[in-house]
C-alpha cells in the first residue's frame, strides 16, 4: 500500500512538473484533474477563464467540450435501448418516419451513427457560420445538413461524422417525447450530480463568469492559423451546444460523470458494457490503437484499455480518459487551440502506463 501510495506521488510530481513548464510558456490555459479510484490526486488551474475580465481559471470553471458531450449522447441512446424504445440496429426512418432524406432514413442505422460509419458529414462549414447565430435547437442543427447526399456507403468505411451524432439528438427526441437537452439534463447530469454540466446559451454581449471564453489562433472555418495573439473565439463558436458537440462542463462534474459511467450509475453492467466496446477500428500508432464504440473512443494502451473522448474546436481542447483497470480519471480542460490538452493527457497516459502496469 505505501509502494503505492509512493508510485501515485511520484506519478503526480512529474505531471505537475510537466504542467508548469507549459504554463511559464504561455502554451496552456486549463484546468487538470486526475483521480485514482475517483479520488482527485492532483488538481491543478492556471490563465484566464476570460482576459478581458481578468477572470482565473478554476476547477468549477465551466469549459467547452466540443466533440466529448458525444459521450453523453452515446449514454442517452443506450438508456433508450435498455428501457426497449429502441434498438442500435434500427433505421433512423423507424423513428423520424417523415425524415426527407430516404436515402439516410432508410440505410442508416443507429449504429452506423454511433460509430462514424453513417456516409454522414459534418457541418461546420460556411453554411453554419451564415447561421450560427440562429441555431438554438436540434432540428435547427439538423437542418444544415438534412438534404446532403450519403458521402459512402453505410458500414463501408469510417470517417469521423458530427452530424451522426447531430442526428442522433433529433432521435432522443422523438423517441422520448423530450428536447434533447430535457432529456440528457435529467437522466444523465441529475442522476450523475453533473449539476455545472449543460448546453449552455452563450450570450457575447453578457457573457457568464463562470465560463471560459476560448482563445484561438484561428483565421477562419476553413482552419487557418495565425501566429500573432490569440483572439476570442465568440465569432465561430456555437451560440448553443448540440448532440453532436458544445456543451460545457466541469472538471469535478467529469469526475462525477466518470464514477458514475464505470460503477453502472447510469446504465446496466450489460448496456455499459456495449457501449465500450470496440467496434471500428481507427488504427494504431506508438503503441495505442483507438477504436469507436458508442459514443466512446476505446484505445489500446501497450496493451491498457483507456475509454474516454476528446474535444477540439477553435478555442477549445480537452481529453477525458479514464482507465478502469488501473483505476484513473484523466481530465483536462483548455481554452486555448488544439493540441496543448491532448500534450497532457498523453504525458499522464504516459506516467500512469509506466508507474501502474
């Protein structure tokens, strides 16, 4: 137990270290939480949740998830089947019957969505900068993409797709008789005590203490990059998060998120095992191989499984991993571009490997 005790230490010294040599730099503006047995070990916060304001970074700070709220997607999905309203096997026209694209209504199922597999795109383009600023619901997020033609064949190849889980959402409505956001709001953020977690409106002209306003490098939607300050991000950013991404979050309700998704909180040992499984295969490289399940990424880490997602947008970055064989939870949460979340993450999937297998 002491051995133990002193390999965390240990473990924790060296990402601390790592950390702070990114922030003397200026690279990193985050919040970082890890925890062994859901347990934090070390928490750490550094720059400014809004420079404008001067208003630090703290653990409460509620940052852009980007691409990660898909695992609360994946989650409410799953809740559907387990309760028998649907099945990962249905077509997306079984449940939006007066869908208008029969090419997607009919071929595309729910697992296709849930894995990337759908032929579906994504739908960050100029489209959705000539109207982000009216996007408040699922269907208006759907509605940008609604009559795109298939990109491939359905379960032919991989490739990553917003929209699926865009569509995903507009699923969970029908089915549950709720908005999406009623829906993930009681049955995963209440059930969890993800009371800082939500797809919050984003007012530019009065923008909320609590939340970090991300700082970008980028020029355009197109994404490219600047090499002078980084800017805010309120010109391409989603006034409102959706199924697909833009939610925020904490990292203490990430934490909660994580106990709560590994000890069967939210859904059976059965279910929760379906949804981590692997089912595509993304490839391999330095030693990982990351696979899809639902509305998780799975990885292979020299042979230790990691579950988890990653976000990155303009102004957004952040890992959320978890380890259920050695116990850990990696958060980390930034609002500064891609990939100074990602360094972390991968330096304590590093220290962890080394320390605990």
């Amino acid at each position: 137990m002491i051995e133990k005790q002193k390999e965390t230490q240990n473990l924790t010294g060296e990402l601390q270290k790592y950390i702070e040599s990114k922030t003397r730099a200026d690279e990193f503006s985050c919040a970082v939480l890890v925890a062994k047995n859901f347990v934090p070990v070390l928490e750490h916060t550094c720059g400014l949740a809004n420079k404008e304001q001067q208003i630090p970074n703290k653990l409460e700070t509620k940052f852009n998830l980007g691409s990660a709220t898909k695992m609360f997607t994946g989650v409410a999905i799953a809740q559907l089947v387990e309760d028998g309203k649907l099945s990962f096997q249905d077509s997306v026209g079984k449940h939006i019957p007066d869908y208008p694209n029969q090419e997607v209504a009919t071929r595309v199922t729910v697992h296709h969505l849930l894995t990337h597999t759908s032929g579906l795109g994504h739908y960050l383009d100029e489209k959705y900068m000539a109207t982000r600023k009216s996007l408040r619901t699922i269907d208006d997020f759907v509605d940008l993409f609604i009559d795109e033609p298939l990109l491939f064949e359905p379960g032919s190849k991989v490739s990553y797709s917003g929209n699926g889980f865009t569509l995903l959402g507009k699923i969970i409505e029908t089915v549950s008789g709720q908005t999406y956001y009623d829906f993930v709001r009681k049955n995963i953020f209440e059930k969890a005590g993800m009371y800082d977690t939500d797809s919050y409106e984003i007012d530019p002209s009065n923008l909320r203490p609590d939340i970090a306003v991300g700082y970008t490098h980028r020029l355009d939607i197109a994404g490219n990059m600047s090499k002078g300050e980084r800017r805010d991000n309120l010109w391409i950013n989603l006034i409102k998060g959706e199924s697909g991404g833009g939610g925020y979050s904490t990292c203490p309700d990430l934490l909660n998120f994580s106990k709560s998704l590994i000890t069967n909180q939210l859904l059976s040992p059965e279910i929760t095992k379906i949804i981590l499984t692997s089912y595509v295969n993304e490839g391999t490289k330095d030693g990982q191989t990351k696979s899809d399940g639902y509305g998780f990424k799975v990885w292979d880490i020299n042979r230790v499984k990691c579950i988890g997602h990653p976000g990155r947008f303009a102004g957004v970055n952040d890992r959320f991993d978890v380890f259920p064989e050695l116990g850990y939870t990696v958060i980390v949460l930034s609002n500064y571009d891609p990939p100074l979340a990602f360094d972390i993450a991968e330096e304590a999937t590093k220290l962890i490997t080394q320390y605990e297998h």
